[in-house]
C-alpha cells in the first residue's frame, strides 16, 4: 500500500472523530478522557471490521492463487496478520475490561480514597 493511500485512510478516519470532538465540551481532565473513551469505543470497532476485510481479501487471493506459489504465500500472509490483528485488538480489549471491573472503574469515575 503506498503512503499516500494511507495517509488517505487516516484522514478519512480522523473525520469520523471530528464531530465527536467539536460537540463535546470538556471542562476538565473527566471530560476529555471521557471524549478520548468515546472515540476509541468507535474507532476500535472500524478497525476490527477492516482487519476482517483484510482477512476475507486474503482468503480471496489464496483462493485465486492457482498453482502460484508467491500469491498463495501472499495469500496466507494477510489471512495471518488480520488473525493476529483480530487477536491482539479483541485480547486488549478484553484485559481493558477485566481490569476496569477488577478495580472496579465500571461507571468510568476513579474513586478516590479520603483520609
């Protein structure tokens, strides 16, 4: 993929976040993590949907591949790398989730202890 095309994607991404962004008025440090919270609970399900994309498209090229061994090969490492993908963004997210209810951060407020 060409750098410009990425360059591309990731504008295309960041609009996503513009009016998450514009809308919220965030008065102190709560706000703004909130606003960050927000954003990464709508972006993390694009990208899982476009590693599933990346992985359907490997499938495809192996399927294509015929008797190519370098397409096949080609094939096989975008199954590979989206799996991984998949498996690292989901396994995250998980350990975010059990330590938020570990430490019990399940209404997003840090309880601070008073002495």
């Amino acid at each position: 993929m060409r750098l410009a095309n990425i360059y591309k994607a990731i504008a295309h991404l960041a609009l996503f976040a513009v009016p998450s962004v514009l809308y919220a008025q965030a008065n102190d440090i709560s706000g703004l993590m909130q606003i960050g919270g927000n954003l990464l609970n709508t972006i993390i399900p694009i990208f899982v949907g476009v590693a599933v994309v990346v992985f359907l498209f490997g499938v495809l090229k192996f399927m294509q591949a015929g008797d190519d061994a370098n397409k096949i090969a080609e094939g096989r490492q975008y199954m590979i790398y989206s799996i991984v993908a998949i498996f690292v963004m989901i396994s995250i997210f998980g350990l975010v989730g059990l330590l938020s209810s570990t430490v019990n951060l399940d209404n997003g407020m840090v309880t601070i202890p008073q002495f």
